[in-house]
C-alpha cells in the first residue's frame, strides 16, 4: 500500500491560493492545483498504517488508503472508482469538507497529516476532465416512485442512490435551482455553481426528475404527495435561521447572514431582479458569528469593496494546535483560519453584543459589546459571565448575522403528523431513516440539525438503504457505510 517511505520523503503540500489582491476582485475559486508529480507524492505519503483510522473520522467511510495508493501509482480512473464508491459528489467535499479525516490521519499523530480532501478533490476533476463520469441508469426499473424534498447535499445523495436501485424518483425543490445551500449559501469563490451543474446534468441523464419552484407543503400539500409516491424523503434542511433578540435589532442594517449570502450568489448568477439591495460597499460591516456562514459573509463583505469587517465571536480564542483535553484522533475545537479571514477581516473573540444603536431614521450606526469569560465548572457546560467594565462602542453601519440554524420548518411535520424533537428537528433514528409515518423519511440537516455537506451526503446514502428495503421488503441492493458499493462512478 502506497509507498513505505513516502511519509518520510515528502512534506504535506496543499493548493496554494492566489494572492489576496487579485482574488477579492472577482467571485472565482482561487485555488492553484499541484502538478501530477506534487500529487502523485502527496498520495505516496500514505502510510500503510495497518488500522486507516480515517475511515472512521470521515462520516462517509471514504476507502482513503486505496485511493490514495491509486494516485501514488498514477492509477486516477481506479482513484475516481473508489473514490465514488463510498462518495456521491466529492466535488463538493474535496472542495468544502473540513476533512475530519484528516485529524483522524495516523501520521498527524506526529507529522502533517496526508491531504486526503485535496487529493479527493484532484481526483474527481480529473475524472470529469477525462470524461469518466458518465450517466448510468439502471438496467431496469422496479416500478416504485419516490419523492426527495429538497436538492441539497442529502437530497440529491439520496436520489442518485433511490434512481440506481431502480425507482423512479423526483426531487422537489422551492428554489429556482437545485443544491440547496450548496447553491444559495456557499459562496462561489468556495464553490463555483458549475461544479453543481456538471453533476446535476448527470443525474438527469441517469432519469432522475428535477421540480425546481414547487413548495412542497405550499403548491402541493404533503398529503397530496404521499399519496402519489411509494415513498417520500424529506431532505428540506436546518432552514430556521438563529436571531439575536437584543434591542435595535429591527434597525435597518441589521441582516441575517442568508439574506445577503444567498441574495449575492443569486447577483453573481446574474439574476437582476434582487429585491431591495443589501451591500457592503463602501461600509463599515461587523459580522457576529465565527463559523463557516460567518467566514462566508466575510469574504463577500469584501469583494463587494467594505471599508472595514470586525468579525465578533462569543467563544474564547482557541489555538492553532490540538488542545491537550481532545486527543488524537477526536475532532479537535482548535482555532482554525479561512482563506476569508486572511482577506482582511479583524477578528475578535470573547465578545457578546449587547445592543444595536440607530440614528432617528431607524439606521444602524453602531453596536455595544462587553467581554466574556467562560468559567470552567466541572462536570458542566462552562459558565458565561460578562466582565465588568469592558462596555464598548463600535461604529457600524452593517451587521450580518451570522448565529446558525435552530432547526428545520414544521409546514410538512404538520400536514403529515410528523414527531419531531424539541429543537425541530424531524424525528427518525439512524437505524432507519424512518418518522413515525410509515413510507416517510428524513435525512440531513432535517433531521440532524445544521451539520456539514459530508454529513449530508452520508445520511442520504444510508437513507435511501432504508427506503429500498422498506419498498422491496427484502434486503437492499444498495449498500450501508462500510460495506462497499456497486462498482461505478
Ligand atoms: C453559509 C453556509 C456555509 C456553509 N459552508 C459549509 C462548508 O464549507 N462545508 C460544509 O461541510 N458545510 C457547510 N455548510 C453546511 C452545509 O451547507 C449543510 O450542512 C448542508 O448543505 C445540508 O444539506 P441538506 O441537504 O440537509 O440541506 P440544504 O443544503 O439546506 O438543502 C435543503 C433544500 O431543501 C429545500 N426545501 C426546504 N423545504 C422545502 C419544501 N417544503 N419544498 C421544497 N423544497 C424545500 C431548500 O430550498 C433547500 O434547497 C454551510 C452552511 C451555510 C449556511
Ligand atoms: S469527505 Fe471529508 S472526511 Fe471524508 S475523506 Fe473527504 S475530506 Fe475526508
């Protein structure tokens, strides 16, 4: 497996970025690809660790070690072979994954560990460069039809898995396009929307049927649905944005994250007709939350030309290396920098904002913060406690929001008697996807609350298990993490 010696020969190398300069001027990826050769030993430095406990770290039990074996030996079509037996679209992941994988990696014990989503990455576009990912419908089909609600990550996992076993499906969608927030949240210089295309065009190619700007449970009841399907799948997301009930927050000026993120990815497809316009030309912005939406609404604040962007989270300053009390291979809370950051933004931690102040128009002009200490208790979550002494006032003349989701809209729980848990999230354990209405489904952030794109993808695979043996009455023909795929791309 790979090459013994790989790890001591070669250093971790990853995509550089273009220069900051050039990058905030246009919405484009900005990432430099290594040659063959970079690549080739980027994947040498694999192991052969005898227990990959990356397979673990990723939520969708990717087979690293193979895959990265094939690149080491030039093999990309076999790479891409593996790749996507484990992974429906690792365009996405290889591009936006925070790579649990990697903090799992064996030789990050006490090395850089390998660089497993740019490799992941690289040998999917060398596959749709090469032409290898084509459509495959099923030889044949079982007669049964399913509805996925929602085309983001989980629902369009879930259909391509449901279409290859061989029933009809139709994913619904309210959006004009497809990719939920792969489309209107992520912005395009993390993910041009492209990269969706090219794979959505395949997935009609393999029969599957896209609605876009039907909402189910509004133009077509959830009832009305059930009864026309064999089964349905709600993939509808975390949709509930966090508010910050403080007082000002009603001045104009105060925006969620999602209003100026998803209204900016519509401007850069070209769509004209916005709505009334939310920009941070010209302003001074402070974005309240230190998270992906948060870095996100950063970096658009600054390629629309901000005078300024304060980036403000409650949490402590973490460090750049493993805290001692999360071991290896566990998910480490470290503190980590994105590309945005690094554009210009400032970032403070420890803060908590007490209240917006307006001008007599109803304008934000500024905000008022004081500084917190968490106080470890043990046994407990660690306690919140405001500093005394350290009010401040800021001047601005834009917030976004940036506080994450709450849960998921209960339109379609009610109209088919759904259970969901005190955070809305919609009720159905990981040992079958299945809600309290038989033949009814739910995967993703629906029923995970807000989580991540490989999350996402993972759930709808496992799910769509469920579904085809619940439609069949016998054992799936799709497979379970862990226990490998039908060998195509
Ligand atoms: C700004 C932002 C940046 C992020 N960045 C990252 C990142 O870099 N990496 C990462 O891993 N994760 C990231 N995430 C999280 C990730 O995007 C989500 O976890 C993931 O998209 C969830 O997938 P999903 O399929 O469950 O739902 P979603 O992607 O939310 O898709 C749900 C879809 O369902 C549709 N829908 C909902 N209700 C209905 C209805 N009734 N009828 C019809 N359609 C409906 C919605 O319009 C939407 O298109 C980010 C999230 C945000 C908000
Ligand atoms: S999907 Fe994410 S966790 Fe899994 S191998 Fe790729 S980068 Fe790692």
């Amino acid at each position: 497996m790979g090459k013994i010696t790989g790890f001591l020969e070669f250093d971790r190398k990853v995509e550089e970025y273009a220069p900051v300069e050039d990058r905030i001027k246009n919405y484009k990826e900005f990432t430099i690809p290594l040659d063959s050769k970079e690549m080739k030993d980027q994947g040498a430095r694999c192991m052969d660790c005898g227990i990959p406990f990356c397979h673990s770290g990723c939520p969708l039990g990717n087979l690293i070690p193979d895959f990265n074996d094939a690149v080491y030996r030039g093999k990309w079509e076999k790479a891409a072979t593996i790749l996507h037996s484990t992974n429906n679209f690792p365009e996405f992941t290889g591009r936006l994954c925070p790579a649990p994988c990697e903090e799992a990696c064996v030789l990050g014990i006490n090395e850089d560990p390998v660089t497993i989503e740019n490799i992941e990455k690289n040998i999917v576009e060398t596959a749709f460069e090469k032409g290898w990912i084509t459509a495959n419908p099923p030889e044949t089909r079982t007669g049964k039809t399913v509805a996925v609600i929602g085309s983001g990550p989980s629902g369009l996992a879930a259909a391509q898995q449901l279409n290859r076993a061989g029933h009809l499906v139709t994913v619904f969608e309210r959006d004009q396009k497809v990719g939920g927030l792969l489309r209107y949240g992520i912005p395009d210089f993390k993910m041009e929307k492209n990269v969706i295309d090219r794979r959505v065009k395949v997935l009609e190619e393999e029969g599957i049927i896209f609605k876009t700007g039907v909402h189910i449970g509004v133009d077509i009841k959830a009832d009305a649905l059930k009864n026309d399907f064999d089964a349905l799948v709600l993939c509808g997301g975390a949709t509930v944005r966090r508010n910050l009930p403080i007082e000002g927050s009603d001045l104009k000026g105060v925006v969620q994250a999602m209003d100026f993120l998803a209204q900016n990815n519509r401007r850069v497809d070209g769509i004209t007709d916005l709505g009334e316009e939310i920009k941070a030309t010209g302003k001074d912005v402070v974005v309240i939350g230190g998270g992906d939406t948060g870095s996100d609404c950063i970096g658009t604040s600054i390629r629309h030309g901000a005078n300024s962007v304060s980036n403000f989270e409650i949490m402590s300053k973490g460090t750049p290396e493993r805290p001692e009390d999360q071991p290896w291979p566990f998910w480490p809370m470290r503190l980590r920098t994105s590309s945005s950051h690094k554009e210009g933004a400032e970032r403070f931690f420890s803060i908590s904002t007490k209240k917006f102040v307006g001008d007599k128009d109803g304008n934000l002009k500024g905000l008022i913060t004081s500084e917190v200490e968490w106080i470890k208790q043990p046994g407990q979550r660690p306690l919140l406690k405001e500093v005394e002494g350290t009010e401040k006032e800021w001047k601005c003349d834009l917030v976004l929001l940036a506080l994450g989701f709450t849960g998921s809209e209960m339109t379609i729980a009610d109209q088919l008697g759904l259970k969901a848990d005190p955070r809305t999230n919609i009720k159905a354990t990981a040992k079958d996807y299945m809600t309290n209405v038989p033949g009814v489904f739910v995967a993703g952030d629906q029923r995970r609350g807000q989580s991540l794109i490989v999350w996402a993808i993972s759930e709808g695979r496992q799910a769509a298990y469920h579904i085809d043996t619940y439609l069949m009455g016998t054992t799936s023909a799709l497979p379970l993490k862990g226990e490998g795929d039908l060998p195509r791309i």
